[in-house]
C-alpha cells in the first residue's frame, strides 16, 4: 500500500494533473491518503508527481496514523479500541472505504519542514521516496 501526500499546492496548475489530485482526494497541502498498489494508482502517481510525495507504508506506521489523525464522518474521533479493528480492515481490503472512516488523513507541516518543494527526492521533497514516506509521515503526525 502507497501513503501519498500532498506538498505543493495548485496555484498555475494544468487542469488533468488538477483533476488527478482531485481524483486522488488530495485537495490541500499536507493531506495523507493511503491508496492500494496497482498499474492505474501509480499512473496518476506518476502523473501529479509534481506536487506529491509517496511510498510504501508499515503497518506500525499505518496504525499510528489512523490513531492519531484518523476521523470518523461528522469529524467524529476514533475510539482507541477500534483502531485495530480499522487498520487491519484497511491492510484487508487495501483501501479506506471502511464503514465511517474518512479516507483523508489531515496531516500538518512536517517539523523541521521541508528541504525542497520544487525538487524530487532525494535533494528535495517530491516523487517516490520508498520506505522514507515512514518517516516523513512520523514528523507530519
């Protein structure tokens, strides 16, 4: 499973890459979803690579992240008893469409910030960066 994030923000930006991170549910920098591994999922990856960051996500990661940033619909938080339950339904079905579990983890700036938001990894923050999305997403939460 891929934890993508979004860096940049859309300001100048051509309309089908736009529309790719509309379809991705990225709509605002510092937003966090976790989509499954597949050929159409890394196409848009590759498309909007520009503005996001991604990689393969472990499940510790995964089960602080639901924890700690994940909402129920209504912004409603999640009880800590149910996280499990939640993170393995995700790792399951390798997608968020779980009961009330909104798909969106709202993340904010990183601490430390970042290095570079107009360069690829590793000089700077943007594409795929592996199993350094872990850490990225510890200094996000």
């Amino acid at each position: 499973m891929f934890a993508v994030v979004r860096v940049r923000g859309t300001v100048g930006v051509r309309k089908d890459i736009a529309d790719t991170l509309k379809m991705l549910r990225l709509n605002s920098p510092n937003h966090c979803v976790v989509l499954p591994e597949g050929e159409l999922t890394r196409g848009m990856l590759i498309k909007a690579q520009k503005f996001i960051t991604w990689g393969e996500i472990k499940p510790e990661m995964l089960q602080k992240l639901v924890e700690n940033k994940g909402r129920l619909k209504g912004n409603k938080p999640i009880e800590k008893s149910k996280v499990k339950g939640y993170v393995d339904e995700i790792t399951k079905t390798s997608t968020l469409k779980v009961n009330d579990l909104v798909p969106v983890f709202r993340l904010g700036p990183p601490l430390k910030g970042y290095r570079a938001t107009k360069l690829s990894f590793p000089k700077g923050d943007l594409g795929y960066r592996k199993d350094k999305i872990n850490d990225l997403i510890e200094r996000m939460i």
